[in-house]
C-alpha cells in the first residue's frame, strides 16, 4: 500500500477551476491501483487569503508544509492586489525559496501538430530547467524609491545553487536523449560567465552527455526556428521564467505547459499558466497543464506504485489530446474545463 498526503494550494482565479480536475484525474488514478491511496487536504494560500486574513502566505499554514508529501498548487495572484511598492503578491516564489525548490522542470511537448503555430509536423520534446531560489529574482527583497531617478536590481548566483541545478540537469539528459544546452549571457555579465564556467565544470563529470551553450537572445531565435534540436535547457532564474513562456507558446499556450519545482527534500506542482481573473469561474480554463503537473508529482514520489500511477496519467492525457477536437477554447477548441477534465478521467479508468 502506498498512501500520500497532498497538501491542495487551490490559489486565486482559475485556480480553483483548474485544481479540481487535477483532483479528479488523480482520485481515477487511485481507482485503478487499489494499493495507491490519497489525501489531500486543502489549504488558502495567495490573494485572496490575503484579502480576507492580511497574509497571502500565513506562517500557521506555511508550517503545515513539511508535514505532506508534496503540494500541489493552482495559480496564485490577482492583479489588484499589490504591495505598497506596486509588486505583486507572489507566494508560490515564497514557497520556492523558503523550501529551497532550486530545480525548476518546464516540460514542453506537443500532443499533436494543430497546437503549434510553427509550420512543422516535427513533434517538440524538451525540458526546460530554470534554478529557481536565486538569479535575478534575488532582488525582489528589496525595494525601490518610486520617486527616485533610478532603480537597481542585483543578479545573484552562487556555486552551490548552480552545481546542484547542473546535477540536476545532466541526471535528467541521461535519462532522455543525452543532450544539456545552457543558456546564458556570459559575453556580456560577469554573474553568467561565472555560471558558464561551473556549467564546464560539472559537465566534464557526465562525459556522455552532448553539451553546447547559447545566448539567451540566441536561444530565443533556435526555439522558435529549432525547438525539437532541444533536450535538456538550463538556465538562470529570470531567463527560465521568459523562456518557458516563449516555449508553452509553441506547444499551444500556458495550458498546455506543466511544470514541477524540486528540492531534495520537499516539491511543488502547478501549472506554468498564473490565474487568469478574467475567465475564473466561466467554466472555459485548460485543465491540461494542471492535470499534467499532477503527472509530475506522480513520477517524482516514491514507489511503484506512485511510477505507475503517472504513467497511466501521462499516457490518458496523450491518448485524449490525439484527438484535436479535445480542447478548451485557448487551444481553439470549444470543450469546457471540466468535460476536458471527465474526457481524461475516463481514459485513465479505461
């Protein structure tokens, strides 16, 4: 028997609406292995909780974290809801760096050539891995005069966080297709040529692993002339953030792009997609890529069983997206959130 407790983020906006067919595909998963069992507990976390208790991320709740397997998180944000210094709340990136989440997996793939807008029946594949505890984001602690003449933010990278994240990123490649592109820009900012050079460091370790880097604006050009060359990317925090979101573009938008965010000890799974206010509750947001970060949270825990149950996922997704006609309407399609979410449910029974 393996049981796990999941602690539910829900958050702001589609959250909600997106989180429960991740509930639902999961609780079909558990159905078809007897010996998998869930709990999930859900908790208030983002905006909203901040509008009601005066904390998106109260510290009561935050304690509870450690004593779950792993959190699977909607979307957290409203655009209303700000700072005094005019930045948003962000407490999923709060969640990242006070359980030191520095791997963040950005799986890009396509499920059938109508989604891209590239003119190419050429299938995409790759991983993005964006370290997600330092880099640029490392300046959002501070904060800025908005009357002032000017406003400075510091890139940070340190040794520790980049050899655990190219560890990280060759472990993977040997289990793909054996090939780490970094991305950076070392021949312009001292920080990136510094990561180059732990980048060169860690790779003599893996001597099967195909290595080559680009330039961040480079690499912007070869993913939308080349994507499928890539396997595995890795890159600094801000350039992980632009990226993925160039890279969901390809594959047919953020409701289609998963993704996790690993420590070594604790683990998040949500969307790449933020909480589209406009649209919460009108029964139209694309559960794909939250049912698809519920299949990541299945591969990373342990056990057979846990293994298992995510292929069967991952396979049901596929097997459903074949077909081109179930999509929610950002994909062109005109399916409603929870038929597309009953449609991969029933694949996963079957």
């Amino acid at each position: 028997m393996s049981s796990f407790k999941i602690a539910v983020l829900p958050g702001d906006g589609i959250g909600s609406d997106v989180t429960n067919e991740s509930l639902k595909a999961l609780s079909a998963v558990a159905a078809a292995i007897p010996t998998l069992h869930f709990q999930f507990d859900e908790f208030s976390v983002g905006a909203g909780e901040f509008l009601k208790r005066g904390n998106p991320l109260p510290e009561e709740t935050f304690g509870q974290f450690p004593n779950y397997d792993a959190i699977l998180l909607g979307a957290m944000g409203l655009p209303g809801v700000r700072w005094p210094d005019g930045k948003e709340m962000t407490p999923q990136i709060d969640l990242r760096e006070r359980l030191d989440l520095y791997c963040g997996l950005r799986p890009i793939k396509t499920y059938h050539p109508n989604d891209t807008p590239l003119k190419s029946q050429r299938p995409i594949d790759f991983v993005l891995i964006r370290e997600s505890t330092e880099g640029l984001f490392a300046a959002r602690h501070g904060s800025a005069d908005l009357n002032s003449d000017s406003a400075t933010d510091s890139m940070r990278i340190t040794r520790h966080a980049s050899v655990r994240l190219f560890h990280s990123a060759f472990k993977l490649a040997r289990t793909r297709r054996k090939k780490v592109t970094l991305i950076d820009k070392a021949n312009v900012l001292p920080s990136m040529a510094y990561f180059r050079t732990i980048f060169n460091e860690i790779a003599k370790e893996y001597p099967d692993v195909e290595t080559e880097a680009n330039y961040v604006d480079a690499a912007a050009l070869f993913l939308v002339r080349r994507p499928w060359d890539f396997d595995v990317m890795v890159t600094e925090n801000m350039f992980g953030d632009i990226l993925s979101d160039l890279a969901a573009g390809l594959v047919g938008g953020m409701g289609m792009a998963p993704s996790a965010d690993l420590g070594d000890k604790y683990a998040v799974f949500q969307p790449s997609h933020g909480t589209a206010p406009d649209i919460a509750g009108k029964g139209i947001a694309n559960p794909v890529a939250m049912i698809l970060s519920a299949a990541m949270m299945l591969d990373w825990l342990p056990g057979d069983d846990a293994k298992r149950g995510g292929q069967i996922l991952h396979r049901a997704v596929a097997e459903v997206l074949a077909d081109p006609a179930n999509r929610t309407p950002d994909v062109g399609g005109t399916m409603k959130t929870h038929d597309l979410g009953d449609k991969i449910a029933q694949a996963v029974r079957a």
